[in-house]
C-alpha cells in the first residue's frame, strides 16, 4: 500500500530562514489541512479546523464537498510500516507529522517525490515538474498568496483564522488536495525508473544524519554576535563623524559624498573600492574607503544563520540536501552552507576561540587583527562534538582525480595515487619531463608544482585558458602568456583522458540518436523516452530530460542539448560536451564513493553528524572508534570499482576545522 501526503502549516518561525526544526518547534506551530491518497483512491482531505479544540467562532461557516478523510484512519495509516508514504520533499512532511502527532517518523517508510524527479534531471520545483512533464492536472498558481495568509503571521504580528476569509480558505482547501493529486501523478510517471536500493538506503541515512544534527558552541557563537555588533558600531560611528551622514553604509549617500570630493562611482562593492582608494585626493576621503572596506567584512551571516537554526537541544539540524546537486546527485548545503565555509589560516584557532568566547575583544585585536578576518577563520570551530565526545574528521584525498584517471585508464597518473600520492608534482614532472623529487617541497624545481597542481585542477574537463585563470593561476604567480603552452603540456601527458572526453561525447550522440553503447567499467549510453541515460560504474543512472542535437557552426558538429537548470534557475535548454559529460560522470562517481563510504561507517557505528564535499565528520564518544578505522573504511575497495585507489586523511579534534 502507498499513501501520498501533503500538508498546510502555521509557524511563527520563518521556515526559509530557520529550517524546518525551529520552524516546528515554535510553540504556535500547528498543522492547518492534511490531504493524502491511498493507491489510486481519491484524494481526501482532513481539515484540522474542524477539530474539536478548535473554537468554533474561527471556523468559516461553509464547507465544501471536498471528500473528507478520517483523521483515525490516517493516524493508522501514517504509523503502520506497512504502508510507504509518498511527499514532495518528504522530509518537510516527515517532520512535521512527526512534532504534530509526537510519534517517531522513520524515514524507511518514506519516499521523497522530490528526489525521484531530481534524479530524471527534472527541475526542483513540484510546480516546475508538472509543468515540465505536462501533466493533466498542475499545481494551483495561488498558492503562494493563500500560504502568505494563513500560514505566517500578518505584518502586524497577527494571524489570520479561516473564519476571517471563507471564500481564500475553501481555495486553500482545493489547494491542499490538488498538491497530493500533482505529488502522486508525478511518483506514478516517474515509477517507470525506480531509484536502486542503494538510493533509497543512502536517503534514510541523509535523513538520520539530519535529524542528529550537530551541536552548535553557544558561547562562541553568543559572543561571535556581539563583537561583531561592537566592532561594526565602532566603525560606523566614526564614519560618521568623518562624513556627517546619517547612513555612510548607504551606497546612495556615500555616493555623493564621494562625488563631492571629486570621486565619481557607479558601484561601491568590494572590487570598485581598491581603485577608489588608489584615486582618494586626501587622507580623509581614503579613511572613509577603508571603513566602508571594513564593514563589508563584518558580515556575519552564517553565524546569524546557525543562531536561528539553533534547536532546544543547541544543535543545528538539516544542513544538507539530498541529491541537491541534480545533476550528479551529489548533496548541497543548506541553512549555514557547510560546503562554503572559510578555510582555516590561523595558526592557533583554540586561543582566538578561547578570547572570543571570554569576552576579551580588545586582546584579541591586538593579538590577531582584524575582527571580521577572526571571526571568519572561527565559524567552522563553532560546529563542536557532544559532551564526552570527539570529532573523528576524514576526507578522500584528491577524489576527482583519482576517480578520473580510473575512468580514463590514465595509468601512470593511478600508479602514482597507488605510491606517493603526489599529484601536483607527478602531473608537472610529467608536463615539463623534470624528475619529480625535484618538484617536491625544497627541491631545485619546486616552482613547477604550482602549475602541476593548476593544470590538474582545471584541465581534466576539458578545460583551456579561462578554467586555469578561474582557478587561481594568474594569483598564484603563473603569467598568463605562458596558460597555452600548460593547457597543451597537460593534454600531452594525460592522453588517455584527452581521449575519454571525445569518446564520451561520441557515446552521448550516438544514443540519442537510437545506437546505445558500453564504455569501460560499464558506463552505458541509451535513450528510454524522453531521456538520455548514462549509467554510472556504481549502477546508478545519470538523466538527461528531452535530449536533442542541435548544430555547433562554430565547430562543424552536432552538439548535444538537453533541458535543464541553468542561468537564474530557469529550467531550460542547457549544451553539453565531451569534458561537461565527464565532469558529470566523475563527480557523480566521486559521489557514490562517498556515499558507500558513509553508509559502511554507520553500519560500524560511527556517528555521522555532517558532510563537506568528500569530508566526513563522526562524533564519537572518547575511548570508541579511531581515525585510523575510519581511514580504513573509507579507503576499502568497492565492488563496483575494481582498481580504483581509495585513500582517505584526517584527524581528530575538539571542534570542526581545515586539517
């Protein structure tokens, strides 16, 4: 039996700002309308307005013929694991029934409708998917107004009662219904291509991990708030004791300020101000620049952002997305961004930690700098482990890389990640024929590791001139004329890869064309119905929605185009190419290692409480588990991978950091 569920809520609580966990734990959080569907009966709806704790002078006076559920029915049907329950972004509904009823939700009898079009590359939106398979029936375009209405408070703080509108709530009603009929109309097209075992299983481990959460240092992150309010009063105050405006933060009054001292500006965000600052007439002018400077350093947005995630139980919860990344399934941040923290540069983080959380503002300034500099290094040493316990942190090391090579039977470059593991420097020897002890740290050509380690990083897509300039070679010291002669080093050295680009691109056409084909390690190219499919080495599948061939004139060719997220996440026709493809391909298996690699650590009893990239993090009581296990289990060949040399690194800590 399976049962499609959609639900209308109340908080107080932002939702899009909090998350859900806060959202729910609002005391004036309550559940407004339940509609679900058993197989293929029709949709039913509960509205808990009639309930009998209800007064009866906020119930509108009319209700519709909208067919009504029995609120005991669900309940039994909602609890039993018998039944597989079914919602768009199912962990939103999983949690709230769970908080409303307080019964545990557990996520194997769940399916997320949601995830299940991500993975055939349909957009994010349930309105977006109807709208993209052409469904007969779509989702209600007014929705958005009537959960403005009854589901947050007014401007003025207060709530609106279905009493106060009857005609919005019976529009609500049909609302609430028409989502369960989208949900299960879009799970029934899609049950043609059921996610694999070890999909599903990998899900119910993103949803434990998330309901663990991570525990949050609430004096660190207290006191991180207020010096940043401290050092941010400072400087505005004497911004505005040296331009006597009432806001110099206002890019409209600094503006014409600045004009009026003969500085005229379009833009004053952080990369119009260096110029601005070499062009200041005087000293004054140039003052005003460095604290406007300054104050767009004193954003504290991710310290805001676990402040109001923070639960009762002073952890943060749902900091990741599953399959969040559509294309190659990989996770997403969500809420603090863990995938898009600062990285560690202070030597001595336990001391800065230690004044900042004491309170010593004005120590810490003397002694490290600039406010916002520390309290950007400290924001990942603000995720700590439970009492008693410790962080276990390991990491793949330079996964893609090695992932690639595998794919491509680069051997020379999976010879070296089966020795030394030095790929920066194997890749330059390789590039500029120099011994690669020579490149090493200290030796006599050690200048060559830099553009090994660029040209590593952003040829292997297929990537030219502007990949190496986007990943830092002219800021690592490399001059630009020399980027053609490292693109071309590279490609010479890794021809195998060179090779595997044009004969994935090769592969991908010929399938939509109707001829599917086989590539090592079992990655298939064939088109079902309206999509492209490349099956991974793990056996998971790729999508690619509506594939067409469209013709490249600036290349003589047939170039491949599917639809898809793309710019101000419109869904619409996106191109794809040899090195895209593999790009794809490569993260997505990178993915899949790491989520063999999670799931084989929980089974061994390591408490996963998040994940950054290729990162995991287990919180562990002392005296149980090691780095060294972890290291081990996530190093263990794959069955699916035959060859592919897995090495992991880490350390152990008192709070989250870059090693």
């Amino acid at each position: 039996m399976i049962m499609g569920v959609d639900i209308e809520t109340y908080s107080s609580v932002d939702l899009q700002k909090a998350g859900v966990r806060p959202y729910t734990a609002a005391p004036d959080f309550t559940i407004l309308l339940i509609s679900y569907r058993v197989d293929g009966q029709p949709t039913r709806i509960i509205d808990l307005a009639d309930s009998e704790d209800v007064d009866p002078s906020l119930l509108p006076p009319v209700r519709s013929d909208l067919p009504a559920g029995d609120p005991d029915e669900f309940l039994c049907l909602l609890t039993s694991p018998e039944v597989v329950k079914t919602a768009y972004n199912a962990s939103f509904e999983r949690i709230c029934l769970a908080r409303y009823f307080a019964r545990p939700m557990l996520p194997e009898q769940w399916r997320c409708t949601m995830v299940q079009a991500a993975t055939l590359g349909l957009p994010g939106t349930l309105a977006q998917v109807g709208a993209a398979l052409g469904l007969e029936k779509q989702k209600l375009t007014e929705g958005a107004e009537l959960i403005r209405y009854f589901c947050k408070p007014a401007k003025d703080g207060t709530r609106h009662y279905p009493k106060d509108a009857p005609d919005k709530w019976e529009r609500f009603r049909k609302y609430n219904v028409r989502d369960v009929d989208v949900e299960t109309d879009i799970r029934d097209r899609l049950a043609r291509w059921p996610r694999p075992p070890a999909e599903l299983a990998a899900w119910e481990l993103d949803q434990r991990i998330n309901d663990r959460g991570v525990r949050l240092d609430a004096g660190l992150l207290e006191k991180a708030l207020e010096l940043d309010g401290q050092y941010s009063a400072r400087l505005m105050a004497e911004a505005r004791q040296l331009t006597a405006l009432g806001n110099p933060n206002s890019d409209a009054q600094l503006k014409g300020w600045l004009a009026g001292r003969g500085l005229v500006t379009d833009s004053l965000d952080k990369n119009a101000i260096p110029p601005l600052l070499e062009a200041a007439p005087d000293d004054t002018t140039r003052r005003v620049l460095q604290l406007r400077q300054e104050l767009g350093k004193t954003s504290v947005k991710k310290y805001e952002a676990m402040e109001r995630g923070r639960c009762q139980d002073g952890r943060v919860h749902n900091l990741l997305q599953f399959y969040g990344a559509g294309r190659t399934g990989r996770w997403a941040g969500r809420l603090v961004q863990v995938q898009n923290l600062p990285q560690n540069k202070l030597n001595d983080l336990s001391t800065a930690r230690e004044l900042v959380k004491n309170g010593e503002f004005d120590l810490l300034e003397l002694a490290y700098g600039s406010p916002p500099f520390v309290l950007s290094q400290l924001i990942r040493t603000t995720f700590i482990p439970t009492e008693g316990c410790r962080f276990i942190i390991a990491d793949y090391s330079a996964i893609e890389a090695r992932v690639l090579a595998w794919l491509a039977g680069e051997d020379w470059v999976l010879q070296e990640f089966y020795g030394d593991g030095l790929i920066y420097e194997a890749t330059a020897s390789m590039m500029f024929h120099v011994p690669k002890d020579q490149i090493k740290k200290g030796g006599s050509r050690a200048d060559l590791r830099s553009k090994g380690k660029v040209a590593t990083l952003a040829c292997g897509y297929q990537g030219s001139t502007g990949a190496l300039i986007q990943m830092g070679a002219l800021k690592s010291g490399i001059p630009e004329d020399e980027l053609p002669g490292i693109v071309k080093r590279w490609r010479k050295a890794n021809q195998n890869i060179v090779r595997f680009w044009y004969a994935v691109e090769a592969a991908a056409i010929n399938a939509v064309q109707g001829r599917p084909s086989t590539l090592a390690h079992g990655i298939r190219f064939e088109r079902e119905a309206d999509y492209l499919f490349i099956t991974l080495p793990s056996g998971r599948r790729l999508a690619y929605y509506k594939p067409e061939l469209r013709p490249e004139p600036k290349f003589d060719k047939l170039g491949l185009t599917y639809m898809g997220v793309g710019q101000n996440r419109q869904y619409q026709r996106q191109k794809s190419y040899g090195g895209k493809l593999v790009e794809n391909i490569t993260q997505a298996t990178a993915r899949d290692c790491l989520r063999d690699a999670m799931t084989a650590l929980e089974a061994a009893g390591y408490r996963i409480v998040f994940h950054v990239h290729d990162e995991v993090i287990a919180d562990m009581p002392e005296g149980t588990g090691s780095l060294a296990e972890m290291q081990e289990i996530m190093g263990r060949p794959l069955s699916w991978a035959p060859g592919l040399p897995l090495r992991a690194a880490g350390f152990e800590a008192g709070f989250y950091m870059k090693d």
